[in-house]
C-alpha cells in the first residue's frame, strides 16, 4: 500500500517528500499543476448501486485531497438515474447525458469518450468503471500511481496474480475463465491477464491519440465485446499496459449482471476472427477528437 508522501511523488512525478496539505503550491511552482481525475460510467438501470457508488467515489478522492470530476452516461435507464445524479451534483461534481434509448454498452463508452476529451488537459487521468458496484475502489490509488510512474494504460484484473471473483456461480466463472484464456492465447499482452475489465485508468494523451488514430473505427464492436477490441487497438499503439489484482465482488451488486454471457462469448469469438486474421490492421483517420 502506498503512503501518501510516495503516492503524491508518484502522480506528480516529483522526487522530494510532499506533504498533502501543501502539495497544491509546490507543483504549481515547479510547473506542473494538478491532475484531474475523471471518472466515465456508463449506467443502465443502475440507480440503487449508483448511490452508493458515487459517496465511495467521493470519499475516497478528499480523503487523497484529489480533484476530479463524474461523467454518467444513462444508457437509456427506467429507473430514476437521472433524479438521483440530480440529487447529487449539488455535494459531487458530477454531471449526465442521456441516451434516449438502450443503445448499448459500445454507444455508452463513444459517447463518453468524446464527451471526456473535450475537457480532458493532457495530465489528467480517465477512469472507466462499472456502475454495478462490484469494483474495488480502493485498487485506484495504485491504479493512478502507475499512470503517474508512465503507463498508458492500468487493468484492474480479477486473473492477475492476487485477483478473483466473489458471488457468482461456478458455471459463469468457467465460461468467464474460458474465454478469458482463448483471448489471451490469440493476443497475448506481456502483463496482462484480463482482456473485458471496464474498470481502467488512462492517461487522457493515450486516449486521444486512439481516436486520433483509428477515428470512427476504434470501437467498432457491439455491447461488452468493444471492450476486448478497445485493449486489443491499444496494443497494437505500442503502449505500456499494466495491471492491478483486484477482487471482484458480485455480492456487492443490487440487481443482476448486465452482461449476457453466451451472446459475449460469441462476440469475443468474432473479435478473434476479425483481428487476428488483420492484426496488422491500424487504421488512419481524422475523424477522431483533436
């Protein structure tokens, strides 16, 4: 576990000890300024485990003395989301846009993406997590400290050495493991032992420059799949990927999973079809955000 001197010296990327209280003068004098982290959840009907997600969110960056900011994109919820991040934004700084309709986890993230690069300055740091609750927040420190030690990119991965998963059935957690596996045999990352986590951090640069570069092409995939081929693109840049045991805990989830197992394991299938057969494959183009 980090303390908070070496955990501050990390992000910041300076060498002496640094008291939190003060941090703020001392980078600004040395010309940094201060990282904002911005968090980006997709949410479908997720307004119980939103509650408690964003006080986790919110105590957990004053407690690191961390600005940040919470984008939601409400994939087209039935619920009340929408009045509950209302409720909110008065104490969290936190804001929504709405898709009139389900249109899927791969709509939520373009839409997210895009909307997140227009404010992102090039040091801060985007976090994409679940809304279900099942993410352990507290990894996020040694997540953000890597980007601040140069990764590109830090998985938070329940098959890393020290990860798991908690309440789920077996049969799921075969199937998970399964494919898994197939995708790590045909894409093997050095380091990496998760390919579908939506809990990430990365630095806003890389982002950029993936839109940049594959344009309207970066996520071409549909519903949880576009994970797997966004880990796959980014790859293929060049990038210094790294990850985070982490626990993932089912129990803590109100209501069930989102994801459909057998249609994703089919699209995982299609993905190695299609990529491995163009894994040379890097498109340009400019429709991108600059």
């Amino acid at each position: 576990m980090y303390d908070m001197d070496s955990f501050f010296n990390v992000l910041f990327g300076v060498s002496e000890p640094v008291c939190v209280c003060v941090y703020d003068n001392i980078f600004a004098k040395k010309g940094y300024g201060k990282r904002m982290i911005r968090f980006l959840i997709p949410a479908y009907n997720e307004e119980t485990n939103l509650r408690v997600l964003l006080k986790r969110i919110d105590t957990l960056m004053k407690e690191d003395y961390l600005d940040y900011h919470v984008l939601i994109i409400d994939d087209g919820s039935r619920d009340n989301t929408l009045g509950l991040i209302e409720e909110y934004r008065s104490e969290i700084p936190v804001r929504v846009v709405s898709h009139p309709a389900n249109y899927g986890v791969d709509e939520a993230f373009r839409t997210g993406f895009r909307e997140i690069l227009k404010e992102c300055e090039p040091r801060d740091i985007v976090i994409t997590m679940e809304a279900d609750n099942t993410s352990d927040i507290h990894i996020m420190e040694k997540m953000i400290a890597k980007i601040g030690s140069g990764d590109d990119l830090v998985l938070a991965s329940c098959y890393a050495k020290g990860g798991g998963v908690e309440g789920t059935t077996r049969f799921r957690l075969f199937l998970s493991a399964c494919a898994n596996g197939l995708l790590k045999t045909f894409f093997p990352i050095k380091g990496v032992n998760t390919y579908s986590s939506f809990y990430r951090a990365y630095r806003s640069e890389t982002l950029k420059k993936a839109f940049q570069l594959y344009g309207d092409h970066f996520i071409e995939e549909k519903g949880f799949v576009c994970m797997v081929e966004m880990l796959i693109k980014f790859h293929r840049m060049n990038l210094r990927i790294s990850e985070v045991p982490m626990v993932l805990k089912g129990q803590l989830r109100d209501g069930q999973s989102k994801m459909k197992i057998f249609p994703t394991i089919l699209g995982y299938c299609d993905v190695i079809r299609r990529n491995f057969l163009r894994r040379n494959w890097t498109p340009r183009s400019k429709n991108g955000p600059k």
